[in-house]
C-alpha cells in the first residue's frame, strides 16, 4: 500500500547550523516528491520538488535527495535560521492519468534554538 | 492574485450539526483538492474535484461527506450530522491543471465539534 512516513518525529538545531530532515516512502510509483512547510495555524507551503528521475536538486538554501535504492527523500536546509521553525512533511504524488493524488507523511517539528 | 480562501477559518458545531466549509481556489485554477489534517498528523485527502465533476473521492467516507465544486462560485466540503471525530483542520488546494503534484494551498478551516 501506499505510505510515507518520516524517522523522527522532532528536529533541535542551532540557528546557523545545517538542517536534515529524512523521509521514508513506499510507492515507486509516485513522479515527484515534495516537501512542504507548515507554521502554526497555516496551511502547507511549498518548498522544494524533485521529480522520480532525479536525485537531488537544490534551491535557495534547501537541497532535496533522493534514493529511489532504498526508496528515502531527505531535506537540507542551509544555516538554519529561526523563520525556518516549523513542521516539514514529505510528500509523494501518485498520477494516474490525469488524477493526481499527494500522500503526506506524518510531519517533523524542526525548533531552531537561538 | 490572491492565493486560495477558505471560510470560515475557525467553525465550532455541536454533535449532529451540519458543517459547510468554502474554498476559493486560486484565479485561473480549475481544480480543487480537499484534505483533512488530524493533531499531530500529516494531511490525508479526500476527495479531487474539478468544475462540476468529482474526479476521485477515494478519501471520502461514504456517509455524511460531500462536496461539489459549481461552475460558479466557491467549493463546498458539507459534513451532515458532525460528530467529535470530524473535529480536524480542513485544507483545500487548487491546482491550474489536471493531474499535477503542484497545489496551492489555503489557510485551512478548522472544525471544533462540541
């Protein structure tokens, strides 16, 4: 069936440091993998994307890999700052035709310490 | 371009109450996602419409959950005869294509049930 789900379910970091954030998914089906973030009372907001074909790209501070080995999608956010505080959930998006349908994991509360 | 608006943001019913939710989705955007968030859990879909078609509603239960999206006007998530476990955050996401992962969400609804 189809699953996705992360290892741990909260993330302390200095502000400053790197960041990683890692996911497990189950459907080799699915065409591109996402990463979302969620603040307090809002809705999830776009990070970054990786289609199935890839395994990594990179934006602005953010780096998504991808291992479709061991089927595993991580996030690397670069000198994590405080604004960065929030829940990130990975997400796989499984097409069929011209249905598409996002399957979110649990989410990971990353705290960025002062 | 205003993103997406959902209304009510916060919508508190007592057990056997009806709940309508809204969702504007984004200008230009034709298709309209509905998902429902638990605490502490990663968002879980419901239901994939497009105007004035239901593509998938897999991820709706089968009694009390409808929805529609008119050619005119907001979408609709109706939840008939509320119980506490409908108690969550409803989210809707638009998307200007068919069959893409890339969705806009909005700020989301969240239904108390007394």
């Amino acid at each position: 069936g189809e699953s996705v789900g992360l290892h741990l379910p909260t993330l302390s970091v200095q502000e400053g440091d790197n960041s990683i954030i890692n996911c497990a998914y189950s459907n080799s089906a699915s065409d591109y993998f996402i990463w979302y973030k969620q603040e307090s009372g809002k809705g999830p907001q776009f990070i970054i994307d990786i289609r199935s074909n890839m395994d990594k790209r990179q934006g602005q501070r953010v780096t998504v890999l991808l291992n479709k080995t061991v089927k595993h999608l991580s996030l690397q956010i670069a000198a994590t700052q405080p604004g960065d505080s929030a829940v990130y959930f990975c997400a796989e998006n499984w097409k069929t035709g011209a249905n598409s349908k996002l399957t979110f994991g649990k989410g990971i509360t990353l705290s960025v310490r002062p | 371009n205003a993103g997406v608006m959902q209304n009510p943001r916060h919508l508190v019913r007592r057990r056997g109450q009806e709940a309508r939710l809204r969702c504007s989705p984004m200008k230009g955007h034709s298709h309209v996602y509905w998902y429902r968030q638990l605490p502490e859990e990663g968002l879980k879909f419901m239901v994939y419409l497009q105007k004035e078609n239901i593509i998938d509603e897999s991820g709706m239960p089968k009694e009390r959950f409808s929805a529609e999206f008119p050619k005119e006007g907001p979408s609709i998530l109706r939840i008939q005869q509320v119980v506490r476990g409908d108690s969550a955050a409803y989210f809707c996401a638009s998307s200007p294509l068919a069959g893409t992962h890339e969705q806009f969400f909005g700020p989301g609804t969240r239904l108390t049930v007394l």
